[in-house]
C-alpha cells in the first residue's frame, strides 16, 4: 500500500500524458481526414461532365461480347494518385462512368455520363465495337425533374427508389450473358430464339403507365487487384492449398510469444507447432463448378460498382409494387444458388416500419431517406470512402454510412447493361435510327487538351 501512495504522482503523470497522447492521435487522425475530405470535394466539384445518348439502329449483330470488351478498354483509362502532392494538393480520386437506362411512359433511351476529358475516347471505344452506333451529346434529362421532394408533392406526384448490391462476397460471380446465348430457345426444326439478358429489364421498364418514369443508374469506377485477395484465399482453402497468409519467420514468432503473453491469465498459450491440422475435405462436382466461375471473375478487370433506381409516378397511378419486385425481379434473373445474386439494400430504401429499428420518426426516416436518393441519384454519387466525409454529410434522421458497392467485372457489367441484341422482341419501345452510321474517320482525334 506505501508502494503505490509513494508513487501516486507518477501512475497519474502517466495516465495524463497516455490520455493526451490518445487525444493527439485522434485530433490528427480527425485533421487528416478533414482536410483529405475537402481536397477530394474541391477535386469533384472541378470535374466536368457530359452525357452521351446511344442512338441504336435497327439492326444489332453484336453480343454483348463486344460491350464487354467495351468496359475492358475503359478500365484503361483507370487514374489514381500517384504521390503525395496528387493526393494531399490535387484531392485527385479515381474517376467514375454511370450508366443509364430511363423509361419515360415506356419509351426507353439509354446513357452514359462520362467525364468531360474521356468523352472522345468513349466515343472511339463505343464505334470500335457497335460500328453503327450513335453517340449524341444530350443535355441531362434529370433536370426536368425537381430537385427535393417537396416540389414533387406540391405537383401531386412522389418518388420511390433503392439500391441493389451483391448479396455474397464479391469474388462470387451472377450468372454472365455467354450462359443465356449457349442456351437458345427452340421453336422448331429451323427457327430458334437466342435469349439476350437484357431482355427481361426492358420488358419491365416498357410496361409502364405512360405518365410513369424509372430510371436506372449503374455507377462503375475501375479499382485495382486488393479485392481478388479474399477470392484467391477463398478458392485455395477449396483445393486443400495452404492459404496465403502475411508474416512468418522471426516475425511470427514474435506476434504469437505477444499474444499468449497478454492472454496467459485466461487462456492457455498455443503455438504454430502445437495446432492440430484441420481435416481436409475434398471438393465436390458443385464446388469444382464453382470454382471454376470464381476463378474466371479473378481473371477479369474489376469495376466497383453501384446499381439504384428511381421511381417517379402521380399519386393516382403510384405503386411500390411495381418498382420493389418487378425491378429486382428482372435483376434476379441473373442469380445462382451456387454463386450470387441481388440484394435489395433495405436501409436505403424510401420505405420503412416503426417495427425496424430503431422504431421512431418513422416519417422523417423515410422522408430523409428520399431526399438522399435524389440527390445521390441527380448527381451520381458513389459512397464516401472517408470516415469524416460519411459523418460531416449526414443527417439527424439519415446517416451517410448506409450505402453499399460491388464488384463486377467486364463481363458482369456487359449482361446487365448493354445494347440490345436485335432478337430483343421489345425493339418497338426503343427509338432507333433509321440510316445506317458509318465508322469514324481514319486519324479521328481521341485526345484533347484538359
């Protein structure tokens, strides 16, 4: 007891100096985020951006194959900070695409904004594979509409949307347009009907009540090879491989001495040597299958992505119904038991329950939540990445953490959203050219001055 009244000065010196030393960390940890956070927000702001129409003729020839190498060519063009003067001065975050697919009453048109400095090479990548394609410079076709939700009430009309995400881990795969057209319907002997995955989406969206409108927006940004990591682990564990672990060697050593030290009090101390080894199970005809697909989505060029839709429609005609399972069905057309499907992103939906938590102000819960989706909607916006980004962005009612992003590569983005093939029966509802577009000119500028 002598012990510790003699040195209480010293245990309170060292408990101030720890509390300040865990106040300085989270005060620098707090400026750095703040000032990374208003260097990014200054760099987005300066970002211009067109949006380009897809003028579709008559006649398709092509898969989506050719929209799949589309998105491969635009993953090139993939930009990231390179030092520190970028990251810290510049603010610069890599750049991202959306695509869009809008049913006015019906009539669908089809988009993608596209940062103002790659416009040419959109173009030149678009031609190279839908040679008959247009691209025409619009002006975005969201300003017609309000821009809070109270205009939209004083009209008599209202608003419904959500977000999808990939319901498992990302490096599990959805079902790829190569399966739909190895798999052609047979009507008889001479005529069969090739399935184009598209179809099923258009199908929805043309079925609308003509004073209706739904938009679908797929926002893709090119991300590096981090995420393939749980993916490679996840495959080799299925094969009986070693799974790929960090450390080792004197560094291991010194990690597990560190731990059984600090938990000897309430558990006995285990090493590397004294594990018992797992018993391996071998892989089944179904896991080989899927395998096989997760392996083919780890060889690809990843997009994070993320799918939302809006619904506008007057009070008379208004139906959730349509928008919640007609909508998420069509995208459902795309999941595996064995491999992944769509979720539908509850806590951004424009609708709750007082039995959800946390059961109050449900009203202002949900108004908050469609006041959110409209402004993330009109202006395209992917999730905050920064901690304080997310906080200084939210709401009393909505905070700004709710939101959730994929991964999907080339492929998986050329089945959900691509040209439609010309065996799509819903042709009529999509206004197409009538002449014929010629390719672009030999030594067609594709760089331009930033």
């Amino acid at each position: 007891m002598a012990f510790f009244e003699s040195n209480q000065f010293l245990i309170y010196s060292i408990l101030f100096l720890t509390g300040l030393l865990i106040l300085a960390v989270f005060l620098f940890k707090l400026f750095h985020q703040a000032f990374l956070f208003y260097k990014q927000s200054l760099y987005k702001k300066a970002i211009e951006w067109t949006i380009l129409e897809f003028k579709i003729p008559r006649e398709v020839l092509k898969t989506p194959r050719a929209m799949e190498q589309f998105f491969i060519n635009l993953h090139s063009l993939k930009n990231e900070p390179g030092d520190l003067l970028e990251k810290y001065i510049d603010g610069e975050v890599t750049l991202w695409w959306s695509l869009e697919i809008a049913s006015f009453g019906g009539k669908l048109h089809f988009y993608i904004r596209t940062p103002k400095k790659h416009k040419k090479m959109v173009e030149s990548g678009m031609h190279a594979q839908y040679p008959n394609v247009e691209l025409i410079e619009v002006e975005d076709y969201l300003n017609k509409f309000p821009s809070a939700t109270k205009e939209f009430y004083e009209s008599n009309e209202n608003i419904f949307g959500s977000e999808f995400f990939l319901d498992k881990p990302n490096f599990y795969p959805i079902i790829t347009y190569d399966q739909f057209f190895d798999k052609p319907v047979k009507i008889d002997e001479k005529r069969q009907i090739i399935i184009d995955p598209i179809s099923a989406l258009i199908e929805v969206l043309a079925g609308i009540h003509k004073e209706e409108n739904v938009f679908i927006q797929i926002l893709i940004s090119p991300v590096g090879e981090d995420w393939k990591e749980e993916g490679k682990n996840f495959v080799n564990k299925k094969l009986g491989k070693e799974e790929k672990r960090g450390g080792g060697g004197f560094n291991q050593v010194i990690y597990e001495w560190t731990k059984n030290f600090l938990w000897a009090p309430t558990e006995y101390p285990v090493w590397a040597e004294e594990k018992e080894a797992v018993k391996k199970e071998l892989p089944t005809i179904s896991d080989y299958d899927s395998i096989k697909a997760i392996q083919d989505k780890l060889s690809g060029q990843g997009f994070e992505s993320l799918i939302r839709f809006l619904y506008i429609a007057p009070n008379s005609i208004y139906s959730t119904n349509f928008a919640r399972r007609g909508i998420r069905g069509a995208f459902n057309q795309y999941a595996s038991p064995n491999l992944n499907f769509f979720g539908n992103n509850k806590l951004v939906e424009t609708r709750t329950r007082w039995v959800y938590y946390p059961h109050v102000f449900v009203e202002k819960r949900v108004e908050a939540r469609k006041q959110r989706l409209l402004y993330n909607f009109k202006n395209r916006l992917l999730p905050e990445k920064l901690s304080f980004g997310k906080f200084i962005t939210s709401h009393i009612f909505n905070f700004n953490n709710k939101s959730k992003t994929s991964v999907f590569v080339a492929s998986e983005l050329a089945t959900i959203y691509h040209i439609p093939a010309e065996q799509v029966l819903t042709a009529p509802h999509i206004e197409r050219t009538e002449s014929k577009k010629m390719g672009p000119p030999a030594g067609l500028p594709i760089f331009e001055e930033e």
